[in-house]
C-alpha cells in the first residue's frame, strides 16, 4: 500500500499559498485494509476514508467511465491494480493532477509543474469533456488564481465551447450549479469567473439574465466603461474587496439586472430598471434555489441603490420610506450590508474606484436617530390608538430632520 498526498495540496503548496486541506490517494490496497485500520468510509459513489485521527480524506486509486449525461453519469471503478498515474489521469487540470510521495517526490505525469510556472488551466485529458462541472470549476479556478495571472490554454477554451454547444451545461442542477457559483463569488476576483463562462457560451445558458449586460450602453456622464456588462464586473470586484461576505457580493453582482431588458428606444437611460431588476432577481434565485439571506439582500439592493445613491437629494419622507421599506429599523445588520453593495455600486466605475462615498454615512446616521426614538412611550402617549402610526411618523420625520440639520 503506498499513499500519495494529491491535487490542491500540493497545488496550494507549490504557489506558495495556505494549505487548507488535506487530500491522499492509496494506491495497492483494498477498501477492507483501510477500514481494518480505523478509517471510516463516507458516501456510496466513492471509496472515500477519513482518517481515524486527522479526519483528512483518503481515496482509493480509482477510474471513471462516462455512462450517461451530466455529471452524475459515471462509472467508478477502484481496484489494488489502478495506478497513481490513472488515477491523476481522470483529475480536471493538469495543476490538479499533481501528487506527492511520503519522501516530498512530485510524481508529475501530465506536465502540472509545467502549468504552475507558466500560470496556465490546462486539461488534463479528453475526459475533461465528460463532466460539465469542471466548466465552472475552472471558471472558479481562474477568480482565485486571478492575482497570479492564471489565463485559459487555447485548446481548453474550445474543447469548453465544443461542451457548451453538445449541451453539456444544460444536465448540470441547479444545486450544483449555485454551489460552484456561491464558492467563485467569494474568490479573489469573482468577476473572473463570469468572464470564462461568458468566453466559453455556458454564461448564456446558466445566467442569461447577466450574460445579456454585455453591450447594452449606459450614459457616460455617469458610467465612463459605458458597456453595462463591464461595470457590472467592476461592482462585483469592488464588493470583493469591500466586503467577505457572499450575500453581499451576491446584491452586487444582480444590482442591474434589469439594465439587460431596458427597451431600446430609450437607452442609453435605464429608466425603472430597478423595478425590472428584482423580477429577474427573483427568478433567478427560484432557479437556483438561492438562500433567503442572499435573496433577500439582493432585492432590497436592486430596488432601492437608486435611491441610496441620491440620499442627500431626498425629501425626509422619502428617507423615511426608504428605511421602512428596507426594513432599516429592524434589521440594522443587512441595512448596513446594503450599504455597503451600493458603496460598491457607486466605486465600480472607471476612475471612481478611490472615491469616498458619503452616501452610506450620511444613512448610517439618518437610520440610527430614527432607531434612537422609543416608540413604545410614543405610543403610550397618543390619546387615542388609531392616532400611534401617525404620532410615531410625526417622530421620525423630526428625527430626520433633526439628524440632516434641518
């Protein structure tokens, strides 16, 4: 029995990044071996241990065969006799398909090394083709190693439109889908994802809605990268580097929509987008199946960073509507997690990057001394109760205009 430490490991290892987990292939034994020593086996479709100890993953050597569509349809066959080198064979990338002996030798046999030096996603083999998920996890793979200059081999990019055009994307679920997407969105430059879907043709199938920003113009007294595709990789990016949160870069990256369905007659305006942003927002998580806490920020951001943006412009019971209807008052957490996606709306832009957004403060301080007030003694005050929800708005409005300096 001999044990190989394998893939993102010895990857992560060689970039000289952050080993996170630990990940071993046996090769020479039996699944009745391992489990004789204490591992424990997880799933059906894979021969995967924990180890009794570590709890770190360790796979029999095995081969796959395609046997139907989609990535569910494989065949899985492990057995004493597969070698490292099949087993590497069947891997995604060829800087996945590296693996390392209990001496620190790099078994290297389809050019890995070769890849991490010159920053380049590369196929394994033709296999590669059989499995539409590694789409999106090269996608992801590209928006985390975006910081080291990482680009797509030539002959990857077409065997990923040949994938794209033979129908491939269109078996992945819905749950997989969100699963690699939610993981690229949190990546160093999520924006790099979108952008290699987008160059294959998979972004159209997955993600129309977003895939249809590309090309639609915006005015240039406020968007100087004009195309609405481009500023919307400009918001995602400058969530990223504002926020950790997915939720939030999640607001960021559905924000416009609704900028992909403005009729062409009055473009370059986008008139009532917002509006039609949070319908396609909303069948966008049905799709999906999106968490509630990354819908429901994501509709409030798309309905009202409008508004947010003009704050300093807006009448006290505008403000007011605006905090009510975001639900400010109640939940001042997402609020801010709002605010912060619209800072990120306002900065993603060409040459705004480095600009202060006043903006959310100017709310920040608007949303507290309304929240200051005590509405219970408001009400205990009003002579009658169907005079609360008036006396209660009456204060507000006061607040409001008290925290403005008006």
């Amino acid at each position: 029995m001999r044990v190989y430490l394998v893939g993102g490991a010895v990857r992560d290892r060689l970039l000289g990044r952050v080993v996170h987990e630990h990940d071993y292939v046996v090769v020479g034994a039996h699944a009745a071996t391992l489990r004789a020593r204490g591992f424990q086996q997880v799933g059906k479709d894979f021969p995967v241990f924990l180890h009794p100890l570590t709890k770190d993953e360790y796979a029999l050597a095995r081969t796959e065969r395609k046997t139907a569509p989609g990535y569910h349809g494989f065949a899985v066959h492990a057995d004493p006799e597969v070698t490292l080198e099949q087993d590497l064979l069947r891997r995604d990338l060829t800087i996945n398909a590296l693996a390392e002996d209990a001496e620190g030798r790099i078994v290297d046999p389809y050019g890995g090394l070769a890849d991490l030096e010159a920053r380049v996603l590369r196929h394994v083999s033709p296999a590669f083709a059989e499995d539409p998920v590694r789409i999106l996890r090269l996608a992801r793979f590209a928006a985390r190693f975006a910081d080291l200059g990482f680009t797509v081999a030539a002959e990857t990019q077409a065997l990923m439109r040949e994938m794209v055009t033979a129908g491939e994307v269109d078996a992945l679920v819905p749950e997989r889908v969100w699963q690699e997407l939610s993981r690229a969105l949190c990546e160093t430059r999520p924006s790099r994802f979108f952008e290699v879907l987008r160059e294959c043709g998979a972004l159209a199938r997955l993600l129309p809605e977003l895939d249809r920003l590309w090309g639609v113009a915006q005015p240039l007294k406020w968007h100087p990268e004009v195309d609405t595709g481009v500023h919307v990789m400009l918001v995602l990016d400058m969530a990223a580097r504002l926020s950790p949160l997915l939720e939030v870069r999640f607001a960021a990256l559905c924000h416009d929509l609704g900028k992909g369905t403005t009729p062409a007659e009055i473009l370059p305006s986008h008139k009532g987008h917002e509006a039609r942003s949070v319908e396609l927002l909303e069948g966008v998580c049905d799709r999906f199946r999106v968490p509630n806490r990354c819908r429901e920020l994501a509709r409030i951001t798309a309905g009202y960073h409008g508004l947010v943006h003009k704050v300093e412009e807006l009448r006290d019971t505008t403000v007011l509507d605006l905090l009510e209807r975001t639900d400010a008052l109640r939940r001042p957490e997402r609020f801010e997690q709002m605010l912060v996606a619209c800072e990120a709306d306002f900065r993603g832009r060409t040459g705004y990057a480095e600009r202060d957004y006043p903006q959310a403060a100017l709310l920040r301080r608007l949303q507290a001394a309304v929240a200051a007030l005590d509405v219970g003694a408001i009400a205990r005050a009003a002579p009658a109760p169907q005079l609360i929800a008036g006396r209660i708005r009456e204060a507000r409005l006061a607040a409001l205009r008290a925290a403005r300096g008006g």
